[in-house]
C-alpha cells in the first residue's frame, strides 16, 4: 500500500470518526461510508494542507473511494512536482 493511500485512509477515518479498518481502498466515501459533500471538502483541505497542493474545484465530484482519492493526489503532486523543476 503506498504511503498515499495509508495517509488518505487516515484522513478519511478521522474526518467520519470511523474505524480505519471500515475505509478499505474500494469504499465508496459516500455510499459505503455515509460522507456528505462538505466531509469530502474537509477531507480534501487536509489533503491540500497535508501535501501543499490545490485540488482543482472540478476535480471534487470525482472522488469516490479512498483508492481514486490517492490516485488523484498522487497525480496532482507529480503535475506539482514537474511544475517545480
């Protein structure tokens, strides 16, 4: 499991007050775990502040499970990354 995924499935548990073992990759943060749109939006501030990267605002409705949350920041801190150089 990347270090992504680990922090991403913190951030997700602790936001919900759920027990890690509940946000397994695959979750829907949604259906499966009972997140509203402004936990999505908390979670993703802590991502940001976690990371030092933006999400873009379109990129919110895109997040669906803890796996595709990952795969996005870790896509955005590459982009971060190359912009850097």
């Amino acid at each position: 499991m990347s270090d992504t995924i680990a922090v991403v499935r913190d951030i997700v548990a602790d936001t919900l007050a759920i027990p890690l073992e509940q946000v397994t990759p695959r979750a829907n943060i949604i259906d499966d775990l009972g997140a509203d749109s402004l936990d999505v939006v908390e979670m993703v501030i802590r991502a940001e502040e976690r990371w030092r990267i933006k999400v873009p605002d379109r990129d919110l409705s895109t997040i669906e499970t803890a796996q595709g949350f990952a795969d996005l920041l870790d896509c955005l801190m590459a982009e971060t990354a190359g912009a850097r150089r």
